[in-house]
C-alpha cells in the first residue's frame, strides 16, 4: 500500500468514527418515544412514566381551564382511543378543539400530564390550498 493510499485509508477511518461518535451522542441524549393515542392505549401500562411524546387531536369541548389559573385538562384522539391530558400553562393559539397536537410529558394511570412546553399544536388549514393565509401558486 502507497503512502498516500494509507494517508487517505486512515483520513477516512478517523472522519468516520468522530461521525459515528457525535451522531450516537446526538442521538442518545434526546431520544424519546413518538407515538400515536391509538398505539399507547392499547398496551398503556408497557408506557407508564417514560418520557414520551403523544400525537393525537383534541375532542371537541373537551378542553377546560381551571378558573384563575393555566391549569388545562383536556382529551385527545386518535382513532377509537381517547386520553386524558393535564398541563399547567399556556397553550399554543393554534390549540382548540379538533386541532392536531403533539405533547411531551409521561403517561400514568390518571392520563397523560404534559411537561412544561410540552404541548406543540398544528394548524394544518394555514397549508391548505385556498386558505386564508396559504401560499400562492406561482403560475
């Protein structure tokens, strides 16, 4: 093996490690589960308090804020699965009734209890065609 090929030969083993490496780290540190309503309720008990984080819809006029304080319960779905969800604080302006919500907290057997900043609602309507507020096409 040439000089040169075993230049490039370590190079290319030294680059690849310290890419491995950071990505393992990266990676290890912020894991947590993603995970549909539907998937958790079926087996709930396997999710008890791991970090988590919940996709699902909020139910229609389930959503209730404690007088006089961020106290926020409400349900979400997805399918024939509902949860109950509690979180202390404010919520997104694009959380309501029917929106599309991921939340990151740890599931127990009084619901889900959302950590704080943990709740992330969509607003897919925005990205719709023809929507108020959606991007023109350019044609």
């Amino acid at each position: 093996m040439s000089k040169k090929s075993a230049r490039v030969l370590v190079s290319t083993l030294i680059i690849g490690g310290a890419l491995t490496l950071l990505m393992t780290i990266s990676l290890s540190e912020g894991a947590q589960y993603y995970k549909h309503v539907d998937e958790v309720m079926v087996s709930p008990e396997q999710w008890y308090d791991k970090n988590l984080q919940l996709h699902g819809f909020v139910v229609d006029g389930s959503h209730m804020v404690r007088p006089g304080t961020l106290d926020h319960q409400f349900e979400i779905r997805t399918g024939a699965h509902v949860v109950k969800a509690s979180y202390t604080g404010v919520v997104p302006d694009t959380f309501k009734d029917g929106s599309e919500v991921v939340l990151t907290g740890r599931l127990n057997t009084e619901g889900f209890h959302v950590a704080k900043g943990g709740v992330m609602a969509k607003c897919p309507s925005k990205y719709e065609p023809g929507a108020p507020g959606a991007p023109k096409s350019g044609k």
